[in-house]
C-alpha cells in the first residue's frame, strides 16, 4: 500500500477544530513533519515550510537527512531516528539544522513514534527555532516570577471563570490552596452574597472588553471566616495577538489597612508596568550607547531623579570583565536626569572614562558583585557617593538623600554598574526598588552584552575586510582608477564585497568587483581567497569567461558560499575590453561623448552554481570613456526597485566629474541609502590615451 493510500484511510480532522491559533503555538511556530519507516518526508507543514524554507511539493517524498542535516550531522541524526523507530520512546533536545538558504540554524525537537491501524510506523517530528523558544521561555520564566513574587493578588480565570492561574498571595487571601483553585469557578472559591457582583462585572469585562478598576468588595473567606476584609478588585480581558478572548485577569488588594495596601498595590502595578514597557523599549538595536540610554529612559523618572550608566571599559576594549584592576576603569555611557539641575555637573558626562574611590558605590558592586544600597545619606555621606569633593558639594546641594548602585551582569560576567538617585522624590529606595533596578538592569546587560560582541566581530570582519582588499598602484597603462570599499552601517554585519585592479603584461589591466553571499568573517575570509585566486588567475592570460569558470570550481571546494563577480581586462594597446559575467549587476559605459549606458552582458550564474558556462564580450574604448563597476550595496535598497535605483545611477554618472576620485565620492554621497544595509565595492576606471612610445 502507497503512503497515499495510507493517508487516505487515516482519520480526518475533529469538525470541533479551533476557532483560531493558540497565541502561544502561533508565537512558536511549532512545525509539525511526518516521516516514513525509511526516513522519508510523508507530511509537511505550512509552518515546517517558514522553519526549514522548503514548501511541501519540494520536502515530500524526500529524504529527511540529506534534505535537511549536513553530512557531518547525518550519523547522529539517524541513530536518534533509528532509536525512536526501534524502541518507541520519544526524544527531545535541539539539532542544528540547514535552511533551504544555506544558513545552519539551532532547532528545537520532541520527536515520537506514531503506529497506525496497518502497525506500520512513523516518526513525527515537532519543531520550532531554538531561539525563539529560548525567547519565550525567558519571557515566561520572568512572568511567572513576577507574579509569584507581587504582594498582591494575582489570578487568571478562563471564559466561563474558571481560575487558571493564581499567585500565592491570592491563595492566602482566600485560604484555598493554588493547587485547589485551578479548573473551579469563581463562585465556588468565594460563594455568597458578598461576591456576586465581582462576579458580575467579571463577565461584563469579558462580554465588552472594558476594565473594571478598583471595584471594592467587602466579605470573608476561608482565610479568616470571623472578620470581615475588604478588598479592591480591578479586572481586565485578556486577548492573545489574534484578538481571541482568552479570559479575565484579576488583580486583588487587601485594604483592610487601606494606606498600607493601596501603596504596596501600587508599587506592584508600577513594577508589572516598568517590566513590560522596560523588555520592549531596552535592545531595541546593536548600538552600545542607545542601549544604555534606553535602561536610563526606563529608568527615570519612574524609579529614579538620575541615573548613569557606566561600562567597564574592558569590557569596550577587549570583551573581558577585567574587575581585578584597581581601581576599576569605567566608561560613561549614558546619564539622564528627571528635571534640570546642577547635579548632572557631578556626574560623569557620556563618552567620558573615570574611575573610583574604594568606598563608591560603584566600586563596591565591582568588589560583591551585588547591588549596594544606602537608603538614607546622611550629611557628610555624599562624598562617598561622588567622584570628588566638588561633585559632592552639588550632589548635597541638589538634594539627593538616597543611592542605589546595581550590577550590570551578562552570561555570568559583570560589564559594567547602574547608579541610581533620589533628590525631589521623598521615598527612600527600598528592596522592592533594589528588585526592580536589577530586573530592568539584567535585562540591558545582556543587550549590551549583545552589542559589544556584535561590535567586536564587525570591527574583526572589517579589519580583516580592508585587510584583504588591495591597494591601487599609482599608475596603470591606459587607465586612471579610482576605488572605494565602504562597509554597512553599525547595525549590520561587515559582507564579502571587493575590488581588484592587476596590472598585466603587454599594458593590460584585469577588473574585478565581487561580492560573497553572506556575511560576517567567514564571508570576508572567502572573499580574500577569492581574491588571491583571482589576481592569480589574472597573470595566466586567461579570457575573462575561461577565469570565471576556473573561480566557479575554486569556491565549490571552499565552504558553501556563492559569488557574483565581474572580470574585465582592458588592453591599452588595443583600446579593448574583455568582460565576462558572473551573476553580478551589469556595469556602466559612460562615454566620453554620449550618454552613460548599462552594457548588456550575458548574465551568467553566479559562482558557486557549478558547471555553468561564461561569455566573454569585447568592447572598443575611446580615450575619457569611463567604466563603472559596482556592487549591489550601491543600488539597492528594501523598498526602492532595482530598476530605479539603476537609473538614478546612471542620472549621476552623466554628470561630468573631473576625476574618478570625484566621481567615487559624489556616488557614494549620493546614492547610497543611508541606512547602508550592505556594504559596497566600487571601482571606476576611465580610459586615457596610451603615450606614444619613444623613438630611440
């Protein structure tokens, strides 16, 4: 029987179905793949097709190891299979995975053995990004501390009010057990009199959406059935990102002790807000000091007057916690005040590098490694808060009467410290605040954290980059060349673009522009081989479709790259140019009498194809024609159409520049998008008449 004549038989889909996705499953992405006793692909997914790249009619039938695993990971994937297959227990754990692009990719995996009503057997394999599962674990894990960590009463209830979650402040409230809350409906928790309007207006928040704040309810529970408590209950509809109702949360505070609680509720609410509007607005880019600035944004003036956030400047320097210096070495990254005033003098200003008094609080987080606190300075306790004495002076006049001093800690290492203070708000910090500041701070740590290795790998990918690209003689025979290599903008990684110009026998000149697929070191490192195999190439005399195809089998046994590429090789004495194409964008003729002009080349596959076939095209050069050569990162953008883009280039080049050097600068200034989100190779050369050669 045929695996479509099994599928035929197997049961259909329950008419019950979901009305929409669950918010958490469809956050995930859970890919969902069915695999046949031989390890071939019988049932895909739409969501395997986002996680893998491949679509159903191209997974299908397919082998899932090659289709899907490098060959160095294929061994340990099939005796994972093999034991799924044989012995029926499931396993689960993540396996890097190859895209239907290329790109390797960590996926997380709960794989079990199906039987179905012949006793044939299966493997379904469940699948979602690692990262992203990562992501939401983390989020979840801050959730589910923040809610059994506040001092008020917390509950989640379904659609028909039954309680699914509940903190254990609640539970005490109501001297049920968590445990005996969950699955039971409001009114068995708290029946009477008392608490049918609460559950009223639960159902009116669920039917129209609008919450219900501060709805006040006066009874007794299991708690303390001979005392009567009164309690403020505030609820709202909960919604997952389909806008599917998924219930009703519940805050309660006791206000028996109305003062005492109504404050506690508060500092709760601020801290569930800080938190949620804090993971949003810190990380947003891979820029060290926005970063920062952010965490003191979230900062002020919701929990502090001022704040200044400091890097260890070893960290900045070499990615490593130097903390045994002495004393400590810091970098100001970012400072914020709630309102203007002559403290911010005693602060270091952003950009700045200081250092600190062993009894700072800075230093002592650099020595524990934990937050130091000091609730209430007293006169003559500012000098232990500052950097000098003058500092001091304006810190005492200003008003400040509390400091706090957070780590800064990421994957276990302290990077730097967050200094916080109160002047004209009254409240001392208390632990609560100390909870908060390091929730907020470890957060950014890690983005930061984030940002300096992103940091330190471009500024390494660009360094070798440059390092790779060569330097242009002063004179070659017939031409005046000018190039520029401009990597992409801070928050994207360095590419695989160069340019060459090898100066031949017979005052010949070989033209190369180029750009790897990809980015970050390894392309930069391919591109340099490339490089060195071209300008190799270049002093065999070979035609420029013959040096094409010899790069073509050169990058297919390098790692799996693909390249465009353009090679020309220009003859002085001939006015001649040879070009050949690699799947590079076509390069521009701009006559020294005429309009510039995108030379119509056979396109060519790309390097990397395999076995494709190149063309060589010759042209006839007048002296002040000018050849443009170029890669994508000039042109395109991520919203403009290549077609534009190509056109305005030409636009610009019918401007007559004095120079290739000009001409270089006023392209790069012009045309290409600010944002940069790739990096570029430019080489312009233009043709100048061959001396005549002596006659002695």
């Amino acid at each position: 029987m045929t695996p479509a004549e099994r599928r035929t038989q197997r049961p259909g889909r329950s008419v019950e179905a979901s009305s929409g996705p669950s918010g958490l499953m469809d956050l995930l992405g859970v890919a969902v793949v069915l695999l046949e006793a031989d390890g071939r692909i019988d049932m895909w997914s739409p969501e395997a097709e986002q996680l893998f790249g491949y679509s159903a009619g191209e997974a299908i039938g397919q082998l899932a190891a090659p289709l899907l695993l490098d060959p160095a990971n294929h061994d340990a994937a099939m005796s994972v299979f093999a034991e799924v297959m044989d012995t029926g227990r499931a396993w689960a754990g993540a396996f890097p995975v190859r895209h239907k692009d290329g790109s390797t990719r960590l996926v997380e995996f709960r794989n079990v053995r199906l039987t179905d009503s012949l006793g044939d057997h299966y493997a379904l394999g469940l699948a979602t990004d690692r990262f992203r599962l990562w992501q939401v674990e983390r989020k979840l894990a801050l959730s589910t501390r923040l809610v059994t960590q506040a001092p008020i009463g917390l509950a989640i209830l379904d659609a028909d009010l039954r309680y699914v979650v509940v903190n254990p402040a609640l539970a005490s409230m109501h001297g049920v057990a968590e445990a005996s809350h969950v699955g039971r409906g409001f009114g068995e928790i708290l029946p009477g009199a008392p608490f049918e309007a609460a559950e009223s207006a639960m159902r009116r928040v669920l039917e129209a959406g609008v919450p219900v704040l501060d709805e006040q309810v006066v009874g007794r529970t299991r708690a303390d059935p001979k005392r009567d408590h009164v309690w403020t209950m505030s609820m709202y509809r909960l919604e997952d990102q389909h806008s599917n109702v998924l219930g009703v949360a519940n805050v309660v505070v006791d206000v028996t002790d109305r003062y005492e609680a109504a404050r506690k509720a508060d500092q709760a609410q601020q801290r569930l807000r800080l938190v949620a509007s804090g993971s949003a607005r810190i990380g947003t880019t891979l820029e060290i000091e926005q970063t920062a600035q952010e965490l003191a944004d979230v900062m002020v003036p919701e929990i502090a007057d001022m704040v200044a956030v400091d890097l260890l400047d070893s960290i900045l320097q070499t990615g490593r916690s130097n903390t045994g210096e002495s004393p400590a070495l810091f970098r100001a990254l970012a400072v914020k005040t709630a309102y203007p005033t002559n403290a911010s003098q005693a602060i270091v200003p952003p950009g700045r590098l200081a250092t600190y008094h062993a009894d700072h609080p800075a230093a002592h987080v650099v020595r524990t490694r934990k937050p130091h606190l000091m609730s209430h300075l007293d006169r003559g306790d500012h000098g232990k808060i500052a950097a000098d004495p003058e500092a001091a002076r304006l810190l005492a006049e200003a008003g400040v009467h509390t400091d706090l001093a957070v780590p800064l800690i990421a994957r276990g290492k302290l990077i730097g410290v967050m200094g916080l203070a109160r002047a004209r708000n009254p409240l001392p910090f208390d632990e609560d605040d100390v909870t908060l500041a390091c929730e907020l701070a470890s957060t950014a740590a890690l983005s930061i954290d984030n940002a300096v290795l992103h940091h330190h790998i471009r500024s390494t990918a660009e360094t070798l980059q440059r390092s790779l690209l060569p330097q242009l003689v002063p004179h070659y025979p017939g031409l005046e060349i000018a190039a520029r290599y401009l990597p992409a903008q801070v928050f994207s990684e360095v590419g695989g673009d160069w340019y060459d110009a090898v100066p031949l026998r017979d005052d010949r000149t070989a033209l190369v522009v180029g750009d790897v697929m990809g980015s970050g070191i390894e392309a930069a490192t391919t591109m340099g081989r490339l490089r060195t195999a071209t300008s190799t190439l270049a002093n065999l005399d070979l035609e420029p479709a013959r040096v094409l195809a010899h790069l073509d089998e050169i990058i297919l046994g390098l790692d799996p790259y693909i390249a465009t590429c353009l090679y020309a090789v220009y003859d002085a004495r001939r006015a001649s140019l040879q070009v050949a194409c690699a799947g590079h964008l076509p390069p521009v003729l701009v006559p020294h009498h005429g309009s510039p002009r995108l030379l119509d080349l056979p396109t060519g596959a790309p390097l990397g194809v395999g076995g494709a076939l190149f063309e060589t095209t010759v042209l006839d050069l007048q002296p002040g024609d000018q050849l443009v050569l170029y890669t994508d990162g000039l042109v395109e953008t991520r919203s403009d159409p290549i077609d534009e883009r190509l056109d305005d280039l030409r636009l610009l080049l019918a401007q007559r520049d004095r120079s290739p050097e000009e001409t270089c600068d006023r392209l790069l200034k012009q045309l290409r998008h600010p944002e940069g989100h790739d990096d570029v190779a430019l080489l312009i050369a233009r043709v100048r008449q061959l001396p005549a050669p002596s006659s002695t």
